[in-house]
C-alpha cells in the first residue's frame, strides 16, 4: 500500500476548516484511520520482516543499472521484478543465446543486457516483439482489457532499437511470436534465459512449449506475469504447461512472476 492509497483513503472533509473542536474530531477520526491502516499493512506480508531485510537496492552492480531502470520508467518494474532478472542472469549458463518475448519500449531487455555486460557476457540477445500490441488473445482466459488495441501501441521497432543501440548483440524480432520464433529462432538448440512477458494466454502458452524445452542446463525462463490478477491467462498457460510436463517444476514468486526450471 502506498502512500498514495493511505492519502487517497482519507476522510475527505480531514483538512477542512470550521470549529476547533470539529477540526480536532476530524483530525483524531483521520489519525485512528491511519493507525488502523498502518496495523493492516504491518500484519500483511507486503512488510513481513522488512526490517530484517537486505535492502536490494544497495546491492552492487545491481543497485546501479535499477535505479537507472526506474528512472528511465521504460521497464515497467519495481526493485523486486528487475532483481528476478538480475538473479536470473547471474546463474545463466554461459555460451548459450537469451531471449525476451514482450519487449514493449526495451526497458527490461536494457536492463537484462547491461546485467549481462556486468558479467563481461555478451550473448545473442533476441529482443521480440508485435511493437503493435496483442496479436493474439484468448476470450475464455483473458479479460476483456487485453483486446483493447490502443494498448501496447505507443511503441515501435525503431524506438527500441534505438534504445539497445549501445549493445550490438541484441537483434530485434518483429511481428507475432507464434510466427516468428519457428522461423527466426527455431535453429537455436538452446538458451541461457528466457523472460516471457506477454500478459496473456496464447502467447505465453506457445512460448513455454517453444523456449522451455530449449533451456540449457541450469537455464530458468521467468514468465512476468503469474501471479496477477490482471493477467489470468498468463497463470493458466504456465500451469497447464508444469501439469503436463513432469520434467519441469515452477516457482512463483511474491513479486508476481514465476520462474519455470527443468527437474528431471
């Protein structure tokens, strides 16, 4: 809960003028308010052991190119979704390409490709994407707010491209995945790390049968969008996906996403 939401949730009339003692009434209701809201958040996991924590956001090398991230505002991430990433790069398995489905403005796959940087890696880094949002959704799994196309669209290949511009091993992959990675991607036996994120069911269903065979040893695919409420269908692709396929188990995280890994 943000600061924000407490400051929108307060009785309206708490900063109003009119008599001493009505002015201390509102602003003693607006105190026992916060106190209980206060309460409610502190009993939530949202702060469990927050005082405890590492605070990731001193991490080093992390630390940098984050704040960069947030201040950039192209990723679309909190703290807790890129460092899902950084980890994701710091284990991944050298030698092999990495690839991110749902790219939007190209703010995680900088992100992604300076983590790389950091470990002196420089993969082939296939960066894809519509750049003219959903080409495909599922009206049983998706909500109705995915086939709005005005969404995703404020986007475009050369944006992006000239965005990852510092970094020459990345190659943009335009059009709809389920046609182009059979095409474009199907030659590659193998990929340190995968990053889905696609929102919705279709596209997120493909991609685990396409890219989670082809993880490398000791490769993990995150897939963003798990464990939203906006983003059904994302959930029930992956799933489906790990009940079907007992070599593959899943992690889903408290920042949302879940991280898919092969077990067997």
């Amino acid at each position: 809960m943000s600061s924000e939401d407490i400051r929108l949730r307060l009785p309206s009339d708490a900063a109003d003028g009119g008599a001493p003692d009505e002015r201390y009434q509102r602003l003693k209701e607006a105190h026992d308010h916060l106190e209980h809201q206060h309460a409610a958040l502190q009993d939530s996991y949202y702060l469990s052991g927050a005082r405890k924590k590492i605070d990731i956001a001193q991490i080093p090398g992390f630390a940098e190119i984050a704040a960069r991230a947030r201040a950039e505002g192209r990723a679309g991430m909190h703290l807790d979704r890129l460092f899902t990433l950084w980890q994701a790069v710091q284990r991944m398995p050298a030698g092999h390409p990495i690839v991110e489905i749902g790219a939007y403005l190209g703010g995680s796959a900088r992100f992604i490709s300076e983590a790389c940087r950091l470990r002196s890696l420089e993969p082939r880094f296939y960066v894809c994407d519509t750049f003219s949002g959903h080409a495909r959704t599922d009206p049983t799994f998706d909500l109705d707010r995915h086939r709005d196309k005005r969404k995703f669209v404020n986007t475009s290949p050369e944006l992006v491209a000239d965005y990852l511009a510092p970094f020459p091993n990345v190659q943009l992959v335009v059009g709809d995945i389920m046609e182009t990675a059979p095409r474009v991607l199907g030659g590659e036996s193998r990929f340190g790390f995968v990053h889905i994120d696609v929102d919705v069911y279709p596209p997120t269903d493909f991609c685990l049968r396409f890219f989670a065979p082809r993880l490398a040893a000791g490769a993990l695919l995150v897939v963003d969008d798990y464990g939203f409420t906006t983003c059904p269908g994302a959930k029930k692709a992956v799933d489906d996906f790990v009940a079907a396929h007992p070599e593959f188990s899943m992690l889903h995280l408290l920042s949302g996403q879940a991280i898919v890994f092969r077990t067997g």
